[in-house]
C-alpha cells in the first residue's frame, strides 16, 4: 500500500497543481477561440453526435466536430450542477494533468531504473510556456496532453512486437487506438500534428538499436487498423464538414500572419504564437504573455529547460538522446514554419506549400507542431538535470561546497520553471479581463421566452459576432449555440448553415450593420433567409467591435416586422435585447406555379433585388449556379431574369470580433491573397467589377498592419469620383495617420504634369505634409514634395509614370482624420480620367437575344456617401424600359415641400433622362420614383448614372422591362421534420416548383414516388421541379446518414475490442 501511494505521489501532485492553475487563480467564463457550447450545453453537444446533419445550432451544416470523451466528461460535470466558469476550468485541469502523467508515465517506460526522476519530467511538459499559450478549452491541447501516451504505447508496442510478444503488441496498439478516438476531431491539424512524430518515433527507435523494421510493421499495422476502425465516424465527419472549414481557411489568419512571429529564437523556447504578441498598437494581444516578451529574468528563465537539454544531448547516460535531439530540432524548424521565406529556404519551401498545395494551408499555423519538441525538452531537461547534479557530485570534493552548488542547482532549475509559468497563476491568460462568472439575467430570460418558439424557426442575431465582447462581459464566442432553443441564423466565419445562405446572412448583416439601407427591403430579405424572429443585441460593446452605436434603426420602421419583445434596461432605460418578429413568414415548404426568378449576380443581390420590388415571395435561382439548358429551359416556361450588381469581386477576412471585412470593389484582372466569395470565382462575366477610364488599379494602405484598411474610410475610388461628398481618409486613433497611402496604377506609362490634392476637411485635424511618389516603367521612382495652400495642394511632377503614390508624411498632431476629399492627376491634355465606374455581370449574354432582362441596382458599401451612383451594363437587345428608383429623404425635409415634377434624376450614356416623385412614406423616409416616359435601350453596353443631391440620396434604382412578367402563384405546402437527417412534405398533383426551407447540400434527395422531380436551387436552399402527377407525400432524406449510422456502429464495436484487448490477460496454467 506504501508502495503504491508512493508511485501515486507524483501523479496527485500534478493533478493538484493543475486544478489549482486553472481552478484557484481564475473565473472568467472561457477564453480565447474556444466553443462555448461545449461547456455551457455539453449535454446537447454530446446528443448531436447521434446525427451527421446538425439543425440544432442553426437552419443546418454537416457535423463539424467529434469528441464523445470529452462531451461525455463534460456533461457529467454539468449534470453534478458546476457551473460553467467551472467545467470550463476542469476541463483545463484534465488536459493539464493527462499531459503531465502522460510525461511522467513516458519517463518510467523509457528509464524504469531512474523512476524518481519522473515527476520533473511531467512537471516540465505540463507546465511551460508552450502550455501557457496553447491550451485551450475548445480541444485544440488535447491532443498536445495525449502526445506522451502516444509516445510511451508506440516505445512499449514496437519493442514487445520486436521481441515477439503478441498480447503486449495487441494492448498497446489498442492503447493508442484509444487514445486517438479520446482527442475526437476538435482540430484535425493538432492531432495529425502530432500523430507525425510518433511515427517518427517509431522509426528512430530502430535506428537506436531498440527495435527493428519488422517489430515496427507488427505493431504499426493492428495500431493503424484499429485507429482507423475507431475513428470510423470521426471520418465521415471529416469529409463532409471539410469544404465549410477549407473555405474558412482564406478568410481567417494567412499563413504569413501566423509566421511573422515564429523566429528560431521565439520557438526554441516554446513561443511564437502570433496570438501571444503585440499588435494593433494596443499592447499584446493575450496580456499576461507581454512578460514572456518585456522581461529580461523571465526570457532568460524561458531557456534554462533548453539549456538543461543541451547538457543531456552530451551525456551518455542519456536515454534515446539521439532520437529526442532529432525530435526536438526537427519540431523547431516546423514551428518556424514560414517565417521569413525571403531569407530562409525553408521559411520559403513552406510558403510555397501553403500557397501551391491543395490542403496544405490548413497547416498554417505550424505552431501546433511544437508539442514534441516540448516534451522532448522535458525529458531532455530532466536528464540534464541529472547529469548537472551528477557532474556536482564526482567533481566537487568539498562537501559544503558541493551543497551549495546542489542547492544553487536546484533553485536555478525550480526558480526558472515557476518564472516559466507566471502567467498561469497572473489570471490574465486564462480569464480575459472582461470574463466574468455568470450572464446576466435578461439574457437568461431571452432565452427562456425563446423556448416557446418552435425548434424548427429561424431566428437572425442581429449583430453577428463570432467573439462577441459585450458591455458586460466576454465570452469569446456566441452564446446562442449553447442557450438558443430554435434555430439561430448568424453571420459567421464558420457559418451553421451552407452556401449560399450562408453568404446572404452575412451580406445582409454587413450591410443592416454598418451601412443605411432602405427599410423597406428588410423584411423581403428576412423572407428570403427563411427568418421568422429577428434578435437584436443592444449590449454589444461598440469600442471592442467596431459596431456603430444604434446600427439597426432600419428595423423599428420596417414594414412587415413587429416588436415582439424586449429584455433588460441600461441605466438610460434603453431595451438591451429586441426581438422582432416577421409577418407572414415564409413556411417551411412552398410550392410555386411558375418557374423561379434568374438572377444575374449571388447572395449580395437581396438587397438591390428588394429595393427595387423584386423580392415578392417568388423562389431566386442564382445564373452562375445554372448550367446552359437549365438556364434555356427556365426561360422557355417564362422564368424573368433580372440582372443586379450583386456577386461584387471583393476579398474577404475576419475582422475584429470575428465579423467578415471586404475589400474595396476590384477591377476584373486584381488579385488577392484573400478569398473572393462569389458563387464563380474563376468566371468574372458573373461578378460586378470595378473599372476605370485611365486607370487598371486603385487601392489604399493604412499605415501599420490589420484588414481595417479595407474599411470604406480607406476607399481609394473615393478620392478620384469628383463627388464632394465622398473623400479617403485615415483615423489617427489606434495607429499613426503618416505613412498611410492612396495609390494608383495607370493603364500605360503617361506623362504626369501635375497632381492637386483637396484636404477633406475634418474640423481641426490638417495634413501638413504629403508626398507623390511615381514609379516609371523602369521601376525607378521619383518623389515630390506636395505643396499646401491651405487645404489645397500641389505637386508639379513632369515625369512619365506607370504608378502613382500619394502619402501623408506629416499632420498635426491633432487627434482626428485625414484625408483627401478630391485627387487630380494631369497629364499633357488635362486630367486623367481615374473615375471609377461599377460593371455589373454580363453572363446573360450566354442566353442570347431571346430574353429581356430586367436590371436591379443598389447603393454599395463603397458608395455609402455618393451623392452619384454610376453602373455599367449590357442589353441583349434593343427594348423598351422603364426606369424606377428610392431615395432616402432626410427628416429634416418636409413632405409639402418635395419637388413631384418631371426633373433629370440619372443620365443615360451622358444624356439627361427626366423621373418624378410618385409616393412616399413618411415612416421610413422613402419617395419612389418613376420615369417619365420609358426609355429605349439599343443591345450593347451603356453607362446610367443616378444623381442624387444633398438632400434626397439614391438607396436603389432599376430599369423593368415595359412588358409586364406572367404572375406566379407560391402558395405553403404541409411539411413535417422527422428528424435532422429526415423531412416529409406534400406535394400536389400540379406540375410546380417545391422550395424548402433546408439548406443546399449535395447529400439530400427527394423520393417523390410516382413524379418526377429534379434538383433546382432555390433561394439558396433545396427545390425541385416537380412533374405533374399523382398527389403524393414525399420523403426527403440526408443519405450520409445511413453510413454514418453504420460507422457509428464500427467505431463502438471497435473501441469495445480495443477495451477487451487492453484488459485481456494471458491465463496462467494451473
């Protein structure tokens, strides 16, 4: 009994430090990147394993994460009534302790003679500065904590498979098996990650003498069967959640961003996570890291581990030195990764794979291939330990003397180990500063008012924040995946719904968000999304995010939304959630007489679609998703088209609080590093472009790093359109004005006479220098000093240029913004023409002359302060059209006093084209308008620009064609969710076209029985054209299902056979 508490000794100590690290020092909900479900509904996350097509966080996607151990562990949790502040913590605790065990377990397996020495060796791995900024609730350490059991099966299994021994062979492959089905899929990377270097491991041991090739085969081979046998499911769900998680690869951090921090010298000491370091000019971005970087005592005391190592690399009594020293720098030169490709062939070979390898940027973040060289080092460490206290020992004579070095020693290695690990006992790793312990109660009310909504309703968050920072409190996450009982439709950057649905939410929160937009086109949006409640979070904090203060006034005189509900009150009495509620939804099911309307353009065409009165509770289908005959065949049974200037060619990222950012609109040959999400990202015939007359590019650099520059503060085209309302400018708030820059590449290298700037004029914040640099064709470059009188600025060039380059040197000094309201370029016969003007898709083209089409604009994020709205486009042919239009009226403008008479309100090909006043709503602001007389439009391109004026802006204008479209009747069929994976919906005996309320996927089909039905997307969602025939109840079903069902089945089994061979035990002969 004494013996066994003694061998316990060091794994309750370690278990006790880590409870107290995560448990004692903290009580912040979560932090950073984390699923806050996991913890704060763990029972319903551990129930969704049950089905592939997960509905329970949103209107649904396939599974996107496995990890039934761990569900199962947190739900006990919950269902002993821990709060979440404390699951969360235990969860930590647990990967902390399985790792330090794990180290501590490795060590007695690979030196049993030196097993007192184990401990350090699990104290070392556990606690480090790898640690400190790795771990997280979310899983992404978890496979980091099972890497030494992994380690310690593989030593065991290859060497009982070289000497023969089946049973022991068969245990430890069964032993690693579980491990790997323990960690799930939380992060696929993390765990191939680390499943490498055991691989590794296994081969090196042959190397040093400790097995042979055919010994690794024999417990290589069961390891790998058994492994695959039990991540059965854990596959599926791979390959079927892969394409939502390969698209969110672009939009998140690049592979650049990551390795900017990933210096040698940042990783030989466990560091260069680019989430540990400064950034945005607000200190670093995890508080308590800034002493792994200020600090001299503790950098020094970051590589005394290292140190010890090295000494052990040298001292033969160390065990499968060669193997770790192999392991530990092969793990370095991948935690570099890329850093540094200029400089660095193996930073550039890196680069070059995350750039030309399919796949292979979802190893971007190399960092997660340290965890080898961390536990290399803890079992290096711990034996030049040893070999120090040993060297003390044989050349020290004098015994004093030798007791103090002894105690130096000691006091060097455990004085560095806890200057190593400061932050965790700090709070502020662990607990962001704005976590706290529990939601306030008018959230808890919300989402008890929500329970008496029907599961299968849609509900938009309004605004959409994937890390929300609320005044109270931050999650770091979303607390509706976890608190929600219906459906929650949110903008995400992994979204909980597919496609094209996905795309349109965050379209139409980007735009209700941070732009004005007609309020009459809310709720035919909301429509189209299939949303039947909207709620609105008041309490966001607007300084962390970036949401403006009130965003959604849209939606309190939007027709056809009513408020339903309000909960809690600020201190100035204002509702801190609103739920809104949809009048007269769109039902589950509808069934429609008429084809669907064809858009020209993608998921951002909801808005010029509704503006202009074309969202009329009639099915869309997208062009680009439209092969030719499906295409043809439409429009022989009357489908409209109408062409928008929607699939806009703009690059996407994650901005702050996890919301998407765009790019300024791009010309058809502009490149980026970021995604362009549009349904064709190869065919710009089906985007909106940028163009300009002497112009190919124009773009803005904010000074220092981050995608705000992509705000439209920063909208390059705004200092060019000769519109006194719009200007570029930059804020000097979170990073210096001066060195930021408004650039332009010519067509053809041109002579540049001149260049005259007009400062914007912000109050008291002034430019009082700036510069013009040219390029020429050579590459050379030339800069000349601009010249303020005032606001106005010169600089006299006389020089040819291919580019052109305008930069803030100086301001002064006053906080505020600058910018330039209006840049001239002269050339040799007057000013270049540098205006940008919108081309809208041209795919139509491809259905021939047959068709007339209608066309449906909307003001842009980039135009939100034009007074002109300019679009290029092309007719098929010549036809006659009527125009129409919204303008905003600002409340200070009475309605006696609007001008109804026939007046030029757009220009058509530079000629003055005359509309009126018809109506207009007092409520929201809006007057329609109408042409005068119709307008004849020959086939070809032609240029339409919509002036507005000071006091009446264009939200929308469209041209329809004089003949009127046949009406289409859409009326909601029955319809009935028998499962996640399974619906039912009736359909009648005449032919239609069905629309359901279930997000695209290639994996539904339709058993209609008897009628024929054939696949149609529509409104983003599944539909079908249906043949006429015998009324019928049909059955709609996910087919992934039935073989998940089956690999489920596999997995259980298999991991029961690997329980049975663990435990089996040879019997002994009587």
């Amino acid at each position: 009994m004494a013996a066994r508490l003694k061998v316990s000794a060091g794994p309750l100590l370690i278990i006790a430090l880590s409870v107290i690290a995560m448990v004692v020092f903290h009580r912040g909900i979560v932090l950073r990147d984390a699923r806050f479900e996991h913890i704060a509904a763990p029972w319903q996350f551990l129930t969704r394993h049950l089905q592939i097509w997960d509905d329970t966080r949103g209107p649904g996607v396939p599974l996107q994460y496995f990890s039934p151990v761990m569900a199962s562990i947190q739900s006990f949790f919950a269902w002993l009534g821990f709060p979440v502040w404390l699951i969360g913590r235990l969860t930590l605790s647990i990967y902390l302790s399985v790792a330090g065990i794990g180290a501590w377990y490795l060590w007695r397996r690979i030196w049993p003679e030196r097993s007192g020495w184990a401990l350090l060796a699990g104290l070392l791995y556990a606690f480090n500065p790898y640690s400190v900024e790795a771990i997280m609730p979310s899983g992404l350490f978890l496979p980091v904590a099972l890497l030494p059991w992994l380690i310690a099966f593989t030593y065991d299994g290859v060497r009982s498979a070289t000497n023969g021994d089946l049973r022991r062979t068969l245990k430890f492959a069964a032993a690693s098996a579980l491990a790997v089905f323990s960690v799930g899929m939380l992060n696929t990377a993390s765990l191939l990650f680390v499943l490498v270097p055991v691989a590794l491991f296994g081969i090196l041991l042959i190397f040093e003498g400790s097995a042979t090739w055919r010994g690794l085969l024999k417990f290589g081979v069961p390891s790998a069967i058994l492994t695959a046998l039990v991540s059965a499911p854990m596959l599926m769900v791979l390959a079927l959640s892969s394409p939502a998680v390969s698209r969110n690869l672009g939009t998140t951090e690049l592979p650049e961003t990551v390795a900017k921090t990933s210096s040698s010298f940042e990783s030989w000491r466990g560091l260069g996570k680019w989430l540990t370091y400064f950034g945005w000019g607000r200190g670093a971005e995890t508080p308590s890291a800034a002493t792994y970087l200020t600090n001299p005592v503790v950098i020094v005391a970051t590589f005394v581990a290292l140190a010890l190592a090295v000494i052990a690399l040298g001292w033969h009594r160390t065990p499968l030195r060669r193997t770790w020293g192999f392991l530990l720098a092969g793990s370095v030169l991948v935690m570099i990764g890329a850093h540094s490709p200029a400089q660095s062939p193996i930073g550039d070979a890196f680069h070059w794979a995350f750039e030309s390898v399919a796949g292979a940027a979802a190893f971007r973040t190399t960092y997660k291939g340290g965890p080898i060289a961390i536990l290399a080092v803890a079992i290096l460490a711990t034996c030049g330990t040893m070999a120090s206290l040993t060297w003390i020992s044989n050349n020290v004579t004098n015994r004093n003397v030798r007791r103090v070095f002894t105690v130096a020693a000691a006091i060097v290695v455990l004085g560095s180990f806890v200057l190593s690990v400061s932050p965790f006992v700090q709070g502020t790793r662990i607990g962001d500063r704005l976590s706290v312990a529990a939601i306030p109660n008018y959230w808890q009310e919300a989402f008890t008012w929500f329970e008496s909504v029907p599961e299968t309703d849609r509900v938009l968050v309004l605004p959409a924040s994937s890390q929300t920072n609320y005044q109270w409190a931050s999650v770091n996450d979303t607390l509706f995946d976890a608190y929600m009982h219906p459906m929650v439709l949110t903008a995400s950057t992994i979204p909980s719904t597919t496609g094209e649905l996905a795309d349109a939410t965050v379209a139409f929160d980007r735009l209700i968000t941070d732009y004005q937009i007609d309020p009459e086109a809310v709720t035919p949006i909301l429509k189209w999304l299939g949303v039947r409640w909207v709620l609105v979070q008041n309490d966001i904090d607007v300084f962390a995010t970036g949401i403006p203060i009130d965003p959604l006034s849209e939606l309190r005189v939007a027709p056809g939304l009513s408020l339903a509900a309000q909960f809690g009150r600020d201190v100035n009495g204002y509702s801190m959630v609103d739920v809104f509620a949809v009048d007269s939804p769109t039902p589950d099911a509808s069934y429609s007489s008429g084809p669907p309307l064809i858009v020209s353009g993608g998921p951002d065409s909801l808005y010029p679609l509704a503006a202009n009165g074309l969202l009329d509770g009639r099915p869309t289908t997208f062009l680009p998703d439209l092969s030719q005959g499906e295409a043809a065949s439409l429009i022989d049974q009357g489908a409209p088209v109408v062409v928008t200037d929607g699939s806009r060619r703009v690059a996407s990222a994650v901005a702050g609080g996890s919301r998407i950012a765009t790019s300024p609109l791009m010309t058809v040959d502009e490149k980026s590093i970021r995604p362009v999400l549009v349904l064709d990202p190869r065919d710009t015939s089906t985007q909106t472009v940028a163009e300009f007359g002497d112009a190919t590019r124009m773009y803005a650099n904010r000074s220092g790093y981050g995608v705000d520059s992509w705000s439209i503060d920063t909208t390059a085209a705004s200092a060019f359109d000769r519109d006194p309302a719009t200007s570029w400018w930059v804020g000097n708030v979170f990073a210096r004005a001066e060195d930021s820059v408004v650039s332009v590449d010519l067509k053809t290298p041109t002579f540049v006479d001149r260049v005259v700037v007009n400062q914007a004029g912000f109050d008291t914040a002034l430019i009082t220098g700036a510069e013009v640099e040219a390029i020429g064709v050579d590459g050379g470059t030339s800069v000349t000093p601009i010249v303020f009188e005032g606001t106005i600025g010169l600089a006299p060039l006389g020089v040819e240029a291919k580019s052109l380059k305008v930069r803030i040197t100086e301001v002064n000094g006053v906080g505020g913004k600058f910018g330039f309201q209006e840049i001239e370029v002269f050339g040799q016969d007057g000013p270049l023409d540098l205006t940008q003007w919108i081309r809208v898709p041209t795919d139509v083209e491809r259905l021939g002359t047959m068709m007339t089409p209608a066309f449906a604009f909307a003001r842009s994020e980039s135009e939100a302060q034009s007074t002109f709205l300019r679009r290029e486009f092309a007719v098929p042919a010549s036809s006659a059209y009527r125009f129409t239009a919204s303008i905003s009226v600002p409340k200070s403008i009475d309605e006696a006093t609007l001008d109804r008479s026939c007046r030029d309100w757009f220009t058509m090909d530079g000629v003055g084209s005359t509309a009126r006043i018809i109506s207009f709503d007092s409520q929201t602001r809006m007057a329609k308008l109408e042409g005068c007389d119709a307008i004849r439009l020959n086939g070809g391109t032609h240029r339409v620009v919509a002036v507005g004026t000071p006091t009446a802006s264009f939200s929308a204008f469209g041209f329809s064609p004089v003949d009127d479209v046949a009406p289409n009747l859409v009326a909601p069929v029955d319809s009935q969710r028998v499962s996640a994976s399974k619906h039912q919906v009736s359909i009648p005996a005449e032919a239609g076209w069905l629309s359901m309320l279930l997000p695209a996927h290639p994996g539904w089909s339709m058993n209609a029985q008897s009628r024929t039905a054939d696949f149609l997307l529509m409104n983003g969602e599944m539909g079908w054209a249906v043949a006429q025939g015998d009324a019928v109840t049909a059955t709609v079903t996910f087919r992934p299902q039935a073989m998940y069902r089956i690999a489920m089945v596999i997995g259980a089994l298999s991991v029961l056979l690997c329980i049975v061979i663990l435990f089996w035990r040879r019997r002994e002969p009587a």
